[in-house]
C-alpha cells in the first residue's frame, strides 16, 4: 500500500510557547490505519511572514492566531484566500467573539477553533481541513447561527429552486447541517451510519457547488429551509 501523503502545516502565532505546544501535539498525533501523519512545514510569530511563507511552502493548513504583528489573523486569511492559494486556514483564538468567528468565516477560514479545545480535537480539525472539510465546532456554530440569519436576505427574496437538485433525505441532512450538529450527532438523529452521513453531506455540497458546511448553512438560511430560531 501506498503511503499516505503527510498533513503539512504551516503555523503563525507571535508566543513562541503557543507555536511549540501546537507543533508538539501535532507531530505527536498518531498515523496509520488509513490516517496521515502530521509535519509542521514551517512556523512564524508575523503576519507579513505568515503569508510568505504559505505562498512559498505550500501547506495542506496554516494554522493562525487572530493578533500577529504587521498582518492580523484575519488579514492573513483574507490574502491567503484572495491568492487561490490550496491552503486552508484555521483560525484559533484566546476566547473569540461571535464578530470573531463571522469575520473568520467572512475572511475565508475554513476553521475555526478556541486555543482551550482538546489536543484531539485540533489535530481531528487540521486531518479535517486538509481533505478540503470545514470544521466550525458545533458549540460555537450554534451560538452564531441566529446572527449569521441576521445578516441575510429575506427569504421571500431568494429562489429555493436551487434546493431541487436534492433528495428528501439530503434535504434533511442539510437543515441538521444548519443547525450546527455534527456528522455523528446527524447519524444518531436519523438512525444510520456516520459513514452514512458524510457521504451525503459530500452529495449535498457537490450538488449545490458549495465549498464547505459553513457555506451550506448560509444557503440554508438564504433559501428558508431553516428559520431562526426553528
């Protein structure tokens, strides 16, 4: 068998200390089993430095903290998603803000993590993010789905004509989606397989063009599949 194309990651973090815990529990993740392992390709505590470096090492994730020197979190993000760039941002913050998270998300970070989730949580999100997932934890996006609802159109605005292309159970899986639960907590609500579960969340992006879950939420609220509140 092949092996597995290892994770790299880039990371930006202006605490020394905070870039060697993260890389510790990085290297330190186990791989095998159909798992890859994790290498940090590079590291730095600048913005300006952060977005060089990802142009040039080209890494699976570039991990970043919100403050930075020169560039913020989210400048870093906003110039790593303008260039095209295949790199995924994980934002991670001390204890962000709802205003954290949507501009993290406005910005184009396809992550976005509090520096207290659990060592396996990080390394799960990292695996996630680099095969082309977006992992907002369920916590957080539950606490800023009614805002993000604020903040679109109307949905006697928007056409639900684009919805068509769905079945009935991918339609059910997309409001959970919207609601913020997880590919496991959807299984044990509909009664299948995790597996099960991840192929149709995969059907549902793939059909409606999206980029990732964070997108599926927004068209979910656009279109008036979910309401706030309901």
């Amino acid at each position: 068998m092949t092996p597995l194309r290892p994770v790299r990651v880039l990371l930006a973090d202006a605490a020394p200390l905070q870039r060697s815990g993260l890389r510790a529990i990085l290297v330190a993740a186990p791989a095998g089993g159909g798992v890859a392992e994790i290498v940090v390709a590079g590291e730095t505590g600048d913005g300006d430095e952060a977005i060089r470096l990802a142009r040039r090492l080209l890494p699976d994730v570039l991990i970043t903290d919100l403050v930075l020197p020169r560039a913020d979190g989210l400048q870093v993000t906003r110039a790593v998603a303008a260039s095209g760039l295949p790199v995924r941002v994980l934002v991670l913050a001390d204890a962000g803000t709802d205003e954290d998270v949507l501009a993290a998300v406005t910005a184009g970070a396809a992550g976005f993590l509090h520096k207290d989730a659990p060592a396996d949580e990080l390394v799960a999100t990292v695996r996630a993010l680099a095969a082309g997932g977006a992992v907002i934890t369920p916590r957080v996006l539950a606490r800023i789905l009614a805002r993000v609802a604020e903040a679109l159109p109307a949905p006697e605005t928007t056409s639900s004509a684009q919805l068509d292309a769905l079945t009935e159970r991918e339609r059910e899986v997309l409001v959970h989606v919207a609601r913020g639960h997880s590919n496991a907590e959807i299984a044990v609500a509909l009664q299948v397989s995790e597996t099960t579960i991840k192929t149709h969340v995969g059907h549902v992006l793939t059909k409606l063009r999206l980029r990732d879950r964070t997108q599926a939420v927004v068209l979910a609220y656009e279109t008036g599949l979910v309401k706030p509140g309901a």
